[in-house]
C-alpha cells in the first residue's frame, strides 16, 4: 500500500492550488484504498518492450489527447483515439518492418501545467485551469474552485477508458483484419487515406496467405496497448502508488508509463524523486534550455542501475532548434553509458498564435522537427526510439496544413481541445506514411 511508503518533503513545482486541505486529504484517502488501474506485471512487459526500441528492434508511438476531459470520455471518443493509433502504427509496422510500441496519452492526463495560477478575463480573477482533475474550463467561480473530489473523479474516468481500451484491444477489435474498418470515411478520400487503403488491400492478400497455410497467430487478433500521462500531480501519484506483492518494490499503478513535464524536473524537486522511487518504465520531456550535463546527471539518478528501458528521453527543441541542440544532449548522455529510449515530441516545441487568435501548430513544423531528430541520431549513429504526438481521431480544425489543408482561417471551424492544438486524423496518418519513410532509410 501507499501508506508504508515514507516521502521526503520536497518541493514540487506545478502543484494545484488546493484551497482545503481537510478535503484534500478526504480525497487522498480514498485513492489510497482504490484497486489498481494497472498491475506491475504490465508495466514489467512495457519495459522490456521499451528495452527493445533502444536498440532500434521495435518504434515507440505515443499518442492521444493534450487533455483529458471528463465530457471527452465516452466510447466515441476512445474507439476514434484507438483506431487513429491503430491506424499509424500499421502503417509504420508494415512499412518499416518494425514492432510498434502502442502507448495512448489517456486514462490519466487530466492535469494541465500553467503559467499563471490565476486568469484574468474584463476584469475578472479566477483561478487558471489546471484541467479537469482539479478544476472546469468554464470561465465562472464554481467551475475555476480547485475541488479535490476531482482526483477521484479522475480515477474513476481513466479506470472506464482502460476498461473500454482493453475490451477493443483483446476482445477483436484491434484485429488486423479490421484494417479497413479503421479508416473513417472523412478521412478514406484523402491523399494519406487512400494510400492507407492501397496497404490495407496488400496487408489483407497477406493475411488471406497465412490464414491459407494454418497461420493465424495470436497476435493478429489483439495488441499490446498501454496507458501513458505526466505525472504532474504529485499527491495523486502518490495516493495511487502500491508496493508490489511479488516483488515488494513500488510501482505507480495510475498508468503504465508515467513521464516528468519540462517544467518539473528540477533534480532537487518531488518529481524527480518520485519518479526515481517507482519501478515503472518513465519518460522525461526536454525542451531547448536544457544543460546536457544536467540531462547526464538526471540519468544517473532515474536509472542508476542502467536498465535497459528503464527510461525515455523526450525530447521538444522546436523546428527551428533541433538540428542545433539536439546533438550536444545525445552525445552527453550517450557517453554516459546509461541506456534511454530517444523519443521525439514535435509539438510542444512549434506552438504560436494565429492571425485569428487560436493557439495552432504547423504540420510542416512538425514534420520538420521529426526529420531533425532523425537527422541528428543518423550523423551520430544513435537510435531514434519513438514519436510522441497530441492527436485526436476525429475531423478538428486546430492545426494548420497537411495534404488535405486545414487554412489558418479555418481554424474555428472544429476548434475543440481544452488546451493545445492536436493533429487531426488525416494529419496523424500522413505523419505516419512520412515517419515510415525515415525508419526505413535511417
């Protein structure tokens, strides 16, 4: 249980602004006598997987929702998540010949980091939203209260969706055989959904050959899928981390991999700590202001023992910086002797505001930032492990380009996230056909 588990009083960097703290603690008891979201075993699995994307046998995909939103968690929603990552990981599978790493960004991201801890609107104060876990995106009092019931509420949200992501991933829905199935029709007509039809029409004839000679193994019929999301909030983590039966180590078993944010890495801070205290696989996210003797040093403390896919470096320097910044940091670590996954998230680094106000993202920021990273790990004989992206699986306006072309002007057509700009579904699979292309030649 998380009660035998003693921690320092650190100090933790992004933390809500619990306004009771009676109420608070009502809400942590009661997480700390839930059931599990997930069990130690799978996270074990995930790592040895992850062990495997660090030397370049297998590509990590991660994928979902900036935020989480409780009104955003229905079955819709989910199965169009799932099939968007389905979708992608097919097509870098049968492209690059590679084992995909399957790993949503759901079932956990309820909470956002922010700038400010109030916002202000014609003259009006309230606190900022910190999401869904701590407090409503309506502008008003009563939704901006930070309310601790929330990080209860959010356990019960992310333990629906894992169950529903675990009924589709095991019970057939994910079976390859569904590959049409996959591809929606807003998304059929497109140039990347048309050439997704013309491999899912090579995929098929390939099954029809197995299935011809007796070769139907399991793993046609479901997939390995696992629950990621920052571990921003260090009371919920906390309240949620048990100490393994079999093993009597501790693991946090609000997901299978929990990664620290850019803004709480400090190495003297609770996040840093907490992360170096469980047993599951964890990821650390690095933006351009990083000290490549600070990232070595990082290392040192979250694997010390230098277990192979113990840890993942993500990395978001921007378009514009990667090819610059990137080396200095990979070869630091790489001389260090302590083995990550790299991981490239292309989004955080190449958010602005448009002409009309909305907060996008260009797709050819994007894809530029992906080639970058994959530039850099070819000139210096390293493995470019995975991608991180915020994607939605369904028809958004949020970020601009792509083949199919969402115009700036256009972005409040389908402007819908609760906080950063996603990739939509036609963008997310024709990031797919163009990441396969780089595996294939790095």
């Amino acid at each position: 249980m998380s009660a035998s588990i003693v921690w320092p009083d650190l100090p933790a960097a992004q933390q809500p602004p619990w306004s009771d703290a009676d109420e608070l603690q009502a809400a942590l008891d009661e997480l700390s006598a839930l059931p599990p979201l997930v069990f130690a075993g799978e996270c074990d699995v995930m790592a040895t997987r992850l062990a495997e994307a660090a030397q370049g046998r297998a590509f990590v995909l991660m994928g979902g929702d900036c935020a989480e939103t409780f009104a955003g968690n229905n079955a819709d929603s989910i199965r169009a998540r799932l099939k968007t990552v389905l979708q992608m990981s097919v097509v870098l599978t049968y492209a690059a010949s590679l084992p995909v790493i399957k790993v949503g960004r759901m079932a956990g991201q309820y909470f956002k980091p922010r700038s400010q801890l109030t916002e202000v609107r014609d003259g009006v104060e309230l606190p900022s939203y910190f999401g869904d876990a701590v407090n409503g995106l309506p502008f008003d009092a009563a939704s901006r209260r930070p309310d601790p019931q929330r990080l209860v509420r959010a356990y019960n949200a992310s333990s629906a969706a894992l169950n529903l992501v675990r009924a589709f991933t095991q019970g057939g829905y994910a079976d390859l055989r569904q590959v049409h199935a996959w591809n929606q029709d807003f998304v059929r007509d497109s140039v990347a959904g048309q050439r997704y039809e013309a491999m899912a029409g090579e995929l098929d004839r390939a099954l029809a050959f197995m299935s011809a000679i007796g070769a139907e193994p399991d793993e046609l019929q479901r997939v390995e899928f696992y629950a990621a999301h920052e571990a921003l909030s260090i009371d919920y983590e906390r309240a949620l981390t048990r100490i393994d039966s079999r093993t009597g180590l501790p693991y946090d078993v609000s997901g299978h991999f929990l990664w620290i944010g850019e803004r709480t890495r400090q190495l003297d801070g609770a996040h840093v700590h907490f992360a170096s205290t469980i047993r599951n696989p964890i990821g650390v996210k690095i933006g351009p202001s990083a000290s490549p003797d600070d990232i070595v040093q990082m290392c040192e403390v979250l694997n010390p023992d230098r277990i192979p896919g113990r840890l993942t470096l993500i990395t978001r320097m921007g378009a514009g910086k990667v090819r610059d910044i990137l080396p200095s940091i990979v070869q630091k670590v790489d001389a260090s002797g302590v083995p990550v996954v790299w991981v490239c998230d292309p989004m955080h680094g190449n958010t602005r505001e448009a002409a009309t106000g909305h907060k996008t993202r260009l797709f050819d920021d994007v894809v530029n930032e992906v080639e970058g990273f994959f530039e850099v790990h070819r000139n210096l004989g390293t493995i470019p492990g995975g991608m991180h992206i915020e994607l939605t699986g369904d028809d958004v306006t949020e970020c601009v380009g792509g083949t199919g072309g969402v115009l700036e002007g256009n972005l409040g057509d389908r402007y819908e996230t609760a906080c950063d700009p996603r990739l939509n579904r036609e963008q997310s699979l024709e990031l797919a056909f163009l990441v396969a292309d780089m595996l294939m030649m790095r």
